[in-house]
C-alpha cells in the first residue's frame, strides 16, 4: 500500500495519536474514508485519503473505505465504482474492510427505536421550513415543537408507521429531543429520520425512511471500532451532537474526532453542487473531463498518482482554512513527469520544411536519448528526411534581436540532426501567410559545432513529414481565470476561462509515438508534457491531453496584471 509519509512525519493530528497511544487510550489505530457515493472524488478527497491511509499505515492499523450511503437521491453504483478505483489508482488499498452506512440500515434503526423508548427522540409533524423557524438564530434561543411532548407509546407507533410507509413525504420527520436553547443550534432537536420514497441503489424500495448524515455517520464510525474520526472543520460544530448519540447508544469507547482544514485550491472550485452542476450543463464533457479537479479527471488528464500523493505530503494538515496556489499542485505533477516521462518530438502548429540539398530519396535514422538525465531509458530512432514539420511559432519574417530560431538568412539547429539555415519564405498569394520555408542544411553538422567556428545560437523541434503520426492534441488550462470563482455571491460562470481547452488538429509526432497506449505520459520538447486520452484515442488518431506546461506561466501573467 502506498503512503505519502513515513514514521517520522509529524503534524497535530498525528501528535494527538501520539499521546493517545502513549496514554494507553488506545491500543490501535483505526481510520476510515467515509465518501457520500453521490459524485466522483476530487483532489479535497485524495487529500483525506491519503491523510487516513497513510496515518493507518505509519501506525500499523487499519482504515475502512465506507460508503456513506444515507440519500437515495444522487447515490448510484456508479459513484462507487469510481470511488473504488480512484482510491486503488491513488495507490491504497482496503482489503477486506469495504463497509456501506446502508448495511446498518436495521441497526440505525432500533438505535432510533431505543432514543424513543429512552425518551431521546420523538416524531415532529413540522415541515421544513417551520422546522427552520423553530429552531431560532444564533442570538435567540428556538422553541420547542408542539410534538414534542407526544407518549412514548404514541412516538414507537407513529414511527413504526412511518417505517411501513403509511404517510407521505415530508409530513412527519423522527427528531432527537436534546436542548432547544443551546447556543450550539445543531443541538436543537436535529432530525434523524426523514420519508423519502426514493429507491436505493443497494437497497431498493425496502426502506422508505432513511437516517440522516450525522445520526448514521458517527454510530457507523462507533459499530466499525473507528478510533480517530478525521474529518474536515465544517464537522467541528457537529462534534456534540455526534458525541451525545454515541453516548446515548454506544457502549464503549466512542471516536475521537479531530477536525483538520479542508483543501481550497486556487483557480479551482471543490464545491460537489458546482461539480454537479458543470456535469449537468455539460460546461464540461463530464465527471473525468480533464479540466475537472477530480481524481478521474486529473488521471485522465496525466496527473500521477505519485504527484498528487506528493502533492498531499507537501501541503499538510492544517487547523485553519487556507487557499493553497494550484501551481503548487502542478509543480508536484512537473517534478514527477521530468523524472520519469520519456521525451519526444511532436509539432503542434505545423510549418513545412524543404532541405532543398538533402536528397529527395534519402532517409536517415537519427539516435535521439528518451530521457538526457537517465540514459537507463534508453534511445530512440528518427527519422529525418528533405520535408520536415517545424513548429510555425519557429519562424519569423522579421525577429526581434534575441529570438534565436529561424528566419530568414538565418540558422537554427535541429534537435539531435543538423543544422539548417532559412533561405526563402514561400507565402500564400491570397493570405500572405507564411506557407513553407526553404532551407539548406550543413551536413558535417550531426555530431557537433559547425567546422568553421560559427555559434548556432537556436535549438528547436522538428519530425520528418514522410513519417510523421498525425495526431489530435488537446491543450488544457485551468477552468477559471480568478483566483476564487466562487468569492461574492456564488455565481462561478462568470468567471471560466473560455480558453480551458484548444484543440490542435492536425498535429506531427514523431514516429516512435505510432504506438503509444492510453495513459502514457511523454514531454514533448520544447513543448510540455502530454498523456494519450483513454477515452477518445484510436489507432488511427491518437489524442494527446496537455497534462502541465514545462513552467508556471501564469506565474508571470499574475505578475504582470494580465
């Protein structure tokens, strides 16, 4: 199993376990991921998977994976499969302690049933709203439900009604009787049952009430032995309410909850309503749309999961919310992909090249390194022939005094080949554009400086026309152009990015790449690193996904105010 720390990571978190191990608190350590199955995991999430796999594996315990599955409405098996294999590509693993909230349907039940009979619990006939303006605001104190002081007997047989679905929707809730005046207004009598005739995705139509999150997520953690409730801070107000069901139901230690800052990520909204709703305006292509900040998303894109834990290690736990820069992220994705991913050639925005004294029958294999740092990666040949494809971003008719690539008069060196000098711009009648270049090469050039002392200052990218891959290439940025899309009022769809995705078709690569499988991850020189989609590659035209440019380029359009 895969961690991102070691025995001597330290954070608050693990000090509290510390001492509760030293205090004999606690003999073991036990965690869990608990997911609600009603969207795909995101980066937040993999920040807590990697936090409570990795705290079981520094304390040699255990970590459940348990689906909290307590809303019919938006959960489906599809949501569960995603999560299960975004959480085995992240590089954990469960084993045998695979658990569903749904699988506790019965026992939350007669929980529910022994609140009632302690008197702890009682069925309201308040609707929603009137249950809002009951409860009261921060500074007033809520009062207390006309239902409230209904019999035991009357409450068992209502809510056994309730069960047996002889009322409809909305009409009747089960709510624990606590403390309508505590300032802490999770306290004030929460709901705890709800009818909802929605079918399950594991259960079907067998229950047509079902508990709600904070009364089954705390009692599942206290069934399963959780010993350390890891959670975000949004819970911290929670933490009573969960401690009193323990205490109420629970014989035995209860969890210790620890609450800790969830991820914000600038540039980058984890909001599972936002998500959702780019799905369902098809804003984006869907749940792995390689813009998105889902796990699927970024695998798709070529993200590592080596990148992404790493990416976790370095940014933390923390106890107080904070925007973390997604070129943080990103350099975590840059770093892993310039050790590992091999090199390549590709043009995005091809020029033709004539090497009008290179014979036209002629092809040489050229030996070109698949990594310059790591010569155990091997070399590669390519090809090279009298027609080439450069990149049009390669030329200039009239260059300013330090670009260093072709122009007229001018010589360039071509990556591991020759050099080659510009000798005539053809252009289209009708355009004036810039169609084909006319070039000469130096032929005693291959294997080192031009003979007669001359300093080529230029080095760019090129692929033999004769034998190029025709490819379409994917150039994604960051969905939204402000730091926050969701500071104000909320609104995120003034703010994308209209350029998030360019596509480039057609584009060259490099023979070598005939056979690139899905998900594999090169550097295209000069260029970036890119990963072949597993979705819409074929055999005949592969597409290629941008996963990160080679720097932070929107590191200098913040500094310059653009």
């Amino acid at each position: 199993m895969a961690t991102t720390t070691t025995a001597s990571s330290s954070d608050f978190i693990r000090d509290i376990i510390d001492d509760d191990l030293r205090r004999c608190a606690v003999s073991t350590v036990a965690t869990r991921f608990p997911p609600e199955p009603n969207g795909y995991l995101h980066i937040g999430h993999a920040k807590s998977v990697c936090l409570n796999f990795g705290i079981a594996a520094q304390y040699s315990g255990v970590c459940n994976l348990r689906m909290d599955d307590t809303d019919p409405s938006g959960e489906s098996l599809e949501f569960v499969d995603s999560i299960m294999k975004d959480i085995r590509w992240l590089g954990f693993d469960w084993r045998d302690r695979l658990f569903y909230a749904s699988d506790y349907f019965e026992k939350l039940y007669e929980f529910a049933v022994e609140l009632i009979k302690n008197g702890d619990a009682y069925v309201c006939e308040l609707n929603a709203d009137q249950i809002r303006e009951y409860r009261g605001t921060f500074t007033e104190p809520g009062r207390q439900s006309p239902w409230r002081s209904r019999s035991v007997e009357e409450n068992l047989d209502l809510f056994a009604r309730m069960r047996a679905g002889e009322f409809p929707d909305g009409s009747r809730v089960l709510r624990a009787k606590i403390d309508m005046a505590s300032p802490n207004i999770v306290m004030r009598d929460p709901v705890i049952y709800r009818i909802k005739r929605q079918p399950h995705y594991r259960t079907g139509m067998d229950w047509v009430i079902y508990p709600m999150y904070d009364f089954a997520h705390c009692l599942s953690d206290a069934i399963e032995g959780i010993t350390h409730s890891i959670c975000t801070l949004e819970f911290e107000n929670n933490r009573p309410l969960y401690d009193w069901f323990v205490e109420k139901l629970i014989q035995g230690k209860r969890p210790r909850q620890i609450e800790f800052a969830r991820l914000n990520l600038s540039y980058t909204v984890l909001s599972k309503r936002v998500l959702i709703e780019l799905v369902r305006r098809g804003i984006v292509s869907g749940w792995d749309d390689p813009r998105m900040p889902t796990v699927a998303g970024m695998r798709r894109r070529g993200y590592t999961p080596a990148a992404i834990r790493a990416f976790c290690s370095v940014i933390g736990v923390a106890k107080n919310d904070n925007l973390v820069d997604v070129s943080v992220l990103e350099h975590c994705v840059r770093d892993d992909l310039n050790e590992h991913a091999p090199r390549a050639m590709a043009v995005l925005r091809p020029l033709k090249v004539i090497i009008e004294n290179y014979p036209e029958d002629r092809v040489e294999e050229l030996e070109a390194p698949n990594h310059p740092r790591n010569p155990e990666m091997g070399t590669r040949t390519v090809p090279f022939s009298r027609v080439l494809y450069v990149e049009c971003d390669d030329f200039m008719e009239d260059p300013p005094k330090k670009f260093h690539r072709l122009a007229p008069g001018r010589e360039v060196r071509l990556r591991n080949a020759y050099v080659i000098q510009c000798r005539e711009a053809v252009k289209d009648p009708a355009t004036g554009e810039v169609t084909e270049l006319r070039c000469t090469y130096d032929p005693d050039t291959l294997e080192g400086p031009p003979s007669d002392g001359r300093k080529i200052k230029g080095v760019i990218h090129w692929v033999s026309a004769e034998h190029a891959v025709a490819a379409e290439v994917r150039v994604y940025d960051r969905l939204f152009m402000v730091p926050e899309p969701l500071d104000g009022d909320g609104d995120f769809t003034g703010h994308l990015n209209p350029d998030s995705r360019k596509i480039l078709n057609p584009c060259f690569l490099e023979r070598s790449l005939a056979d690139a499988a899905a998900g594999d991850r090169y550097q295209f020189e000069r260029l970036g690193y890119f990963c072949v989609d597993d979705r819409d590659s074929t055999e005949k035209r592969p597409v290629f996904n941008r996963v990160v440019s080679l720097r932070d380029s929107w590191e200098k359009i913040a500094a310059r105010g653009d």
